[in-house]
C-alpha cells in the first residue's frame, strides 16, 4: 500500500531538531531564509565528495569498498526517498554516509537520518543495513552509528507522527531550547518564539 504523504529521510532529522521545520515545509511552504552555514556546508560537502572519490577508506575503519554517489532511494511501502551523501558498499554490507559540516559531536537526528535510508536499503537490497556514519568535515572524522532494531522502530513512529501532523494540520509547539532557534531558516516565521 502506498503511504501518503511521500516524505523524504531528511524530515526525520528535521522533526526531531524541531517539528515546526517539517510543518512549513509540508502545511505551510513558506520563503525560508538561507543561513550562511548552509551555504558553507554545501560548498565543502561538493568539496569533499571530490576528494572521498580518491581517498582509502580508513576513516572508516573498512578495509575494501566502493563508494555510491547520488543513489535515490525509494520504497513506496514507507512512502520514503531521500539520497545520502555517499552509501559504501562491501562484500557483505551497505553503510550509509551522511557529510556534516559541524564542530560539535552528530547529534540523534543525524543518527535518524542514517536509520531512514537504512530502512529503505533493507527493502530495496535485501540485506540488513546495522551501521552508517556521520563524516565530520570540519574535524576530517567519522563517527559510528550502530543502526539497531530500536531505532529503526523509532523513526517508523516519527513518520507516524509527522503524517499525522500533515493530515491533521498540527501546529507544534517549538522546541524546549530556544537554542535551536538561532541558526533557523525559519525563524522570521515563529513569532511566537522571538
Ligand atoms: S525558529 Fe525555532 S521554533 Fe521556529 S521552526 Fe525554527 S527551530 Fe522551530
């Protein structure tokens, strides 16, 4: 059966950051600003995938493997698509790669985001996806995530949730830190919030 609406991987980071960033983006389009630390992370993730195409995979303590750029990933069963910066492929597994240009350590909605293409890999593959990675561009690092039962489980409720705030028109309320307000493309749209 097909679920609708079709949402993409990256709203489980961004609902979990805030729910509001998925309800303009689905409830309500609205002009959003673009940060200037979206605009650097773009350039250095162009930046990197040139250089991932000639560097060992060391960094991600794997021996062999081949690296996917731009591969879609789709499952009309989830109603799910999204692309991940990079998938390596081994012998025996598939490791999705998220680029994030931050300082700080990946956060659990990055961890979301890798759990979402993991979910879809499974049913297109055919094979379990339990790991993928945050590659941290400023730090030249990446760091493991352990891709579990429970958290796939998790992002299936998240993706329950966001229909249900699409269907249902749901305005949520922002999140406990204003913290995360600072950096937001939307801001000029929570009044309520500033
Ligand atoms: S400004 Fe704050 S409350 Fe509004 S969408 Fe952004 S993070 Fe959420």
């Amino acid at each position: 059966m097909r679920r609708t609406p079709e949402l993409r991987v990256s709203d489980l980071r961004q609902y979990h950051y805030c729910p509001r960033v998925v309800y303009y983006q689905y409830v309500m389009p609205v002009d959003k600003k673009t940060t200037y630390k979206m605009e650097k992370g773009k350039a250095a993730q162009e930046e990197l995938e040139e250089l991932e195409k000639r560097r060992k995979l060391k960094a991600y303590g794997l021996e062999n493997g081949r690296r996917r750029f731009n591969w879609w990933l789709h499952s009309q069963s989830l109603g799910l698509s999204g692309r991940p910066d990079m998938i390596i492929e081994t012998e025996d597994a598939l490791y999705p790669v998220d680029f994030k240009y931050t300082r700080g350590r990946p956060q659990k909605n990055h961890m979301f985001q890798l759990a979402g293409y993991a979910l879809i890999l499974e049913e297109s593959e055919g094979r379990p996806v339990e790991k993928g990675f945050i590659y941290l561009i400023p730090q030249k690092d990446a760091v493991v995530s352990e891709i579990t039962r429970e958290k796939k489980q998790e992002c299936l409720q998240i993706l329950d949730q966001i229909r249900d705030m699409v269907e249902n028109e749901k305005f949520p309320d922002p999140p406990s830190t204003r913290a995360k307000c600072v950096d937001c493309e939307y801001q000029n749209y929570c009044r309520d919030v500033w």
